[in-house]
C-alpha cells in the first residue's frame, strides 16, 4: 500500500472520530455526515495522480479543522433555554458590546432603472 493511500485512510478514520466528537449525541446528524464522509473517499478512491491525492487529503485536514473548531452544538434544557457545547478546540471570537449611541449610516434606497413602458 502506497504511503499517500495510507495517509488518505488515516484521514478517512481521523474524520469519522470527528463527527462523532463534534456531533456527539445527535444521531441523524452523525448518520448524515458519516454517509458524506464516506461518499467523498469513495468516489475520490480511483484518483492516481499524486498532486491531486495531496490536494484532497489537504481537504480533509481542513474539514477537519473547520468542523472542530466551527460546529457548536446547542442542546435544549427547557423550552426557550439552550446550553452551547463548547469544546477547547471551539474558536472562540471577542464578544463586543453593542454601543446604542453609534451613528449608523442610514439604508441605501433601492433605484429601479429597469422600468418598462
């Protein structure tokens, strides 16, 4: 086995226990991404050029990275109340306060000069 096909396989299981961390608990969810995950490596399995295969094993590296530190799961704990499920790996972005007093340019209004006679 070439070490590019072993390194694609490895991305391939890396990606599966992904969606299980990151989806944890949401059953359709992991089903869906499990049947993508695997749609992707099988119809990508024939490709022989090795650019490409280095070029698509990036890809997965990347979905990787996306989906740990994107995916935030909300679980409902009563009606209207949600707990985030935040992960050490989640990227987390300053929170800025809204200023009240800011001046905001007013809306653009829309012109139509596609009128017809």
């Amino acid at each position: 086995m070439s070490s590019l096909r072993r390194e694609a396989l490895r991305w391939y299981k890396i990606l599966q226990r992904t969606k299980n961390e990151v989806f944890s608990g949401d059953f359709r969810t992991i089903s869906a991404a499990r049947q993508r995950i695997r749609e992707e490596f099988v119809k990508n399995k024939d490709i022989k050029d090795e650019k490409q295969i280095k070029e698509k094993i990036q890809i997965a590296k990347d979905v990787d990275v996306e989906l740990r530190r994107s995916v935030v799961q909300a679980v409902r704990k009563q009606p209207t109340l949600f707990e985030a499920r935040i992960t050490p790996d989640t990227r987390k972005m300053d929170n800025v306060m809204f200023d009240p007093d800011a001046e905001l340019p007013p809306p653009r209004s829309k012109k139509c000069s596609d009128k017809k006679s």
